[in-house]
C-alpha cells in the first residue's frame, strides 16, 4: 500500500468510526482523491442535458462489477415481484433509445429481521422479429444492444432523477430471460423507507455510435408489465435475503447488540450523494452507498502489559474496498465526465487494534 492510499484509509478510519458522520471529513477524502482544491463550481448550463459517454458509463460498470461484494452464502428466497396489477409499465421510443418503465409493490414483501442480499430484475426478451430490422446496406454487422437498468427517484418537486444500477450487451437475435442485478436499487429504496412503489427504467441503446446500431436495438423487445401483452414472461423482481438470527454475519452489527454496547462491530452507515450539498449535483453515479463504520468496545490488556507501553485497544477499520463514480469535472471552460475508483471507502471489516 502506497502513501497516498494509506493516508486516504486513515483520514477514512477517522471519518467513520466516530460517533456522528462529519461531512467536511468525507468532503476531503473525496477532493484529495480527485486531485481537486474544491468543489467544483458548476453552472446551470454546465447541468442541462448530460448524456454520459458509452466509454464512461462501460468502464463505471467494469470497475463496479469487480468491487461488488461477494454475495453471502445460504440465501433463502423471499419472493417474487411482478409488478403491480393494472400498471401498463409505459415504453417509449426515440430515434436513439427505447425506455420501459417498470413499478413493483415493495411494502411488506421483505421479511423482518432479514437482510437482502441480492435482487435480480428479469426481463423475458421477445423472438425478434424480421420485419423490424432495417436494411443492412454497406453497414458493419451489430449482433448486440446495450441494455441499461436505471432506479427512478422521484423528487420533491415532482420531476424524476435516475442513477444507473446495471448494464450488458444483449444479442439481438436471442430471446429467453434475461438478468440484471439491482441490488443497489433495492438497498437505496430500503434506506429511504419509501412508502410508493421501487420506479425502474430500462434503456435500450445502440451498441456502437451510429443510426444502425440505433435501429437495430430498437428490434430488441421486452415483455411489458402491460396486463394486454399478452406475451410469456412478465418482468419479475427477485428478492433473495438472510434470516439474520440465523446467518448473521459474522462481524457485523445486530440491533440488540448495539443497545447493549456490544464488542467491536462493523455497523450499517449509508451515505446519501443526493443529501450531501456539496456532492449531490457532480457526483452523478451512484446516488448514495453502504459505507459501513466501526463501532463498539473492545477488551483492554491488562494493567501490568499498559505499565509496560501497551496503548488502549480501540475498534478500528481492519479492511476496506473500494468504491467507483460517475462525476462531473470542470477542464477550462468545457464540463467533461469521468470514471474513477476510490480505494478504502467501504468498510468490509473491523477489529480491535492497539493504539500506537
């Protein structure tokens, strides 16, 4: 571990073991990662019409698959969603995408004292039809369309933002079920209690820049929620969870514990993006994460190993991973959108280490 990381992992240990969350704390560990003096000053215009770049948005999802936490073991599956009924789940078409909207009933269907640990979003793709293909012409062959999975979050002045959850390239000329993993977009509506139902979008793109890349994927269809698409395979949510009493994991937090001031821990902490002012308009992926924290005592050494130089034993962030983004950075007078991945910012494990 180089210098700069370790430093990052010990202005971050400071930031999340203590007792109330400082957003200056975080705010720093997030410029000095980006090499940035501060927040970037960003103006309306800078704001309007963002389209993140294909080269963007793949190498977000390349690094986020690769820091996905390992699902736990011994899963129970708690359900199977298929949307609410009499929602037509509303496509619509342009010259570039093809958007499906997607609303499934979430209240109530996730056991008590249980924790999800995966959810996958099913879509069942249509055989293709011919007719819909456009002439091929002296065009390159595309055999692929990008499919990307959005979580709608709804806004208090009643327009909607989304942040992207999962996307792949799906044949064209394939039909069958199709899966997408939008555990992120389950936890977010966890975290925010909502009471309305979880707002998906599905968005069917081009695989490569082009207008025949564009009218080949607008071929790709998708069984609606529609109760007059009267097609097979309706999308599904499924919801995978861990009785906690009885695979909690091992090193983490229970409730009861915690009341009790329970021994070292790593305990839930999510951070919300869109609730931090200074982070929620160029940070655009994700909305918010799982970041974990340490909390809980630890036991002492014994007073003759203390009279001997022994510190305090303390519960400290023992191992952490990392976490990509989607933001925005001013170059001169242009806004440009990158990827990058920041090392250390979730908690994966605590323990008790000796001060010193």
């Amino acid at each position: 571990m180089d210098l700069r990381c370790s430093w990052m992992l010990c202005v971050l240990c400071l930031v999340l073991t203590v007792q109330a969350f400082t957003q200056e704390g975080f705010k720093e560990v997030v410029l000095k990662q980006l090499g940035l003096s501060e927040v970037p000053k960003l103006h309306k215009r800078d704001l309007m019409d963002l389209v993140i770049p294909d080269h963007v948005k793949n190498k977000y999802m390349s690094m986020l698959k690769r820091q996905r936490v390992k699902r736990r073991a011994l899963p129970s599956l708690a359900g199977i969603l298929r949307g609410i009924p009499g929602h037509t789940g509303e496509v619509l078409y342009s010259d570039t995408t093809t958007r499906q909207k997607l609303m499934f009933d979430m209240e109530g269907r996730i056991p008590k004292n249980s924790e999800v640990t995966m959810a996958e979003l099913k879509l069942f793709k249509k055989p293709l039809d011919g007719t819909n293909l456009p002439a091929k012409l002296s065009h390159r062959p595309v055999s692929n369309a990008r499919v990307s999975v959005y979580c709608v979050q709804q806004q208090h002045d009643g327009t909607n933002r989304t942040f992207l959850i999962d996307s792949r390239l799906v044949p064209i000329r394939e039909s069958g079920w199709k899966s997408f993993d939008v555990t992120q977009a389950v936890h977010y509506w966890l975290r925010n209690k909502r009471q309305e139902p979880m707002f998906l979008e599905v968005w069917i793109e081009g695989e490569k820049v082009g207008s025949y890349a564009s009218e080949m994927a607008r071929a790709v269809r998708f069984t609606s929620q529609d109760p007059k698409d009267k097609a097979l395979g309706k999308p599904e949510l499924v919801l995978y969870t861990l009785n906690l009493e009885d695979y909690g994991s091992p090193g983490d937090c229970r409730e009861e514990a915690m009341l009790e001031k329970s021994t070292c821990c790593r305990q839930k902490h999510y951070i919300s993006f869109r609730e931090l002012p200074w982070a929620q308009h160029w940070i655009l992926e994700p909305a918010g994460f799982q970041a974990y924290r340490c909390s809980g005592s630890c036991l002492q050494p014994p007073r003759a190993l203390r009279r001997l130089g022994y510190g305090q034993r303390s519960c400290a962030v023992a191992g952490s991973s990392a976490l990509p983004i989607i933001y925005l950075v001013k170059r001169g007078n242009h806004t440009e959108i990158e990827a990058a991945e920041f090392p250390s910012m979730i908690v994966e494990r605590c323990s008790c280490v000796t001060d010193g």
